[in-house]
C-alpha cells in the first residue's frame, strides 16, 4: 500500500472513530481497532470508505497478552509502515471511594492506561526508530493532572501514563518520533463513552442544555483536527502537551470566582 497508515486503538464513535475519519479523508489508511460492537466497528470502516477513503477495522482486546503486538506486527506487514498512531483506551470505571475499588479494577485500569501504552511503544517504536519518524498521540484525561476522591483507580492509571510519555519522548524524540499527551479536560459528545457512563437519557439531556448548539461539549470531530495538526508539525515546534474543553469550562486548575466579578 502506498498510504501512510494511521492505528487508532480505541476507535469508538468518539474521538477514536472521528480521528480514523479525519486522517482518512487526507490520504492515510486508517486501521481502527475496538474491543467490542463489531457492528459499530463496520459501520465506521464503510463510513470512510463512503467518503472516499479506506479503512481495516480490527476486533481485539488490548489487555490480553499479545493482542496489541499482533496487531502491530500485522499491520507492519500486511497493511503498511504505521506512521501515526492514537492510543485511544480509556481506563475510566466512575466515582468509586477505596473501599468499594477492588484490586481487580484498580489493575485493570493500569493494564488498559499504562501497560496497554507501553506495550504499543515496545512493538511500534523500533519499526518508527528503523524509519527514522513517526509520531504517537495520545489521549489523556483531567485526572492526569490532578487525582480526585472516587478516582483511584483512574487517576493512578492516567497519571502514570503521562509520565510514560513524558519519559517516551525524552528518548524517541532526538530520533524523529514525535511523542503528544493530549488532555481531555471537559466532558465529550461521544456515546461510546460520556453517554454509557451516564445512560441514554441522562447523555441525551445532556447534550440539550449544555452541547449541540451550545457549544458546551467538546467535539470529537474537532478533537480530531487538533490530533491532525499535531501529527504534521514541523519537529522545530513540536508539541509535547496539550488540553482541551470546552470554552465554558473552567481549566483544572481554575475554581469558580466570586460572582460578583466585572
């Protein structure tokens, strides 16, 4: 194939399945993998090919041993050299106090966070050092910044996935591959995600008061614009970090002024 090609791990109908869209529409193959609805998965890949583009869905589960390897090896060689890839894997399992996270779920959201990371690393990165290019985005979460109560599990996950990028791109950087942390600071139009933790009804209430028109949920559609910039900058203005909300949110680090302010 003469495409680049784009992975996207965790191509949901979020920001996974808008990314494998926007790369697609400029030219990349786009090989999207999920863990389940395989209905979804295909009605994605004939989405891309509708408009144009083409596109390999793929049905794995990352956390079993050798799913993420196989599926780079793969592609490496059936498919094409990957030159973008999205980790896109949540790890998100709600508002849980200590006691009621178990040692099960608390590992689990570090085997899909962090180890799912660096197993893509460990396998992708010789390929893209060999190049001598490539660039891996990956999405990230609010509580990579800051850990909240009933968020044990997530935010040890997520936290020890931005240091892992932090440490991936002080090695792999100087050889040409491009490493971004990509923090999602806000709540996502997305129903693979946002609307299963909150139900259809909720989500959909939701979406009337504060998306849509309003503006007030972050798009996945332009979530994937700003992956599409980041994969095609110029490696004298790389960038490492970034977040994104909502133009009504407050940042993490912010919390609600008087209300009297002018």
């Amino acid at each position: 194939m003469n495409k680049p090609v784009c992975l996207i791990l965790g191509a949901g109908a979020g920001i996974g399945g808008n990314v494998a869209k926007r790369f697609a529409r400029e030219g990349y193959h786009a090989c999207l993998a999920r863990r389940s609805d395989k209905a979804g998965l295909d009605r994605l890949v004939a989405e891309i090919e509708a408009e144009g583009g083409s596109a390999t869905g793929y049905m794995i589960n990352a956390v079993d041993e050798g799913s993420i390897e196989q599926l780079v090896t793969d592609i490496e060689t059936q498919v094409g050299p990957i030159t973008v890839a999205v980790f896109n894997l949540g790890a998100q399992i709600g508002d849980r106090g200590l006691a009621s996270t178990s040692l099960k779920a608390f590992e689990m959201g570090w085997r899909m966070a962090t180890l799912g990371l660096f197993r893509l690393a460990k396998v992708l990165f010789p390929y893209m050092e060999e190049r001598g290019s490539g660039v891996l985005l990956v999405t990230s979460a609010t509580s990579a910044m800051r850990g909240n109560a009933g968020q044990h599990s997530h935010a040890a996950a997520i936290g020890g996935r931005r240091m892992l990028c932090q440490s991936l791109n002080a090695q792999y950087a100087s050889k040409g591959i491009h490493v971004a942390h990509i923090v999602v600071d806000g709540a996502v139009d997305a129903p693979d995600t946002l609307g299963k933790l909150l139900g259809p009804e909720r989500f959909q209430a939701l979406r009337e008061t504060k998306g849509l028109e309003h503006d007030g949920l972050i798009l996945p559609a332009e979530v994937a614009n700003t992956y599409f910039h980041l994969a095609h900058q110029h490696r004298s203005a790389w960038t490492f970090e970034l977040d994104l909300r909502a133009f009504s949110d407050l940042a993490w680090w912010n919390h609600a002024g008087s209300p009297d302010l002018k």
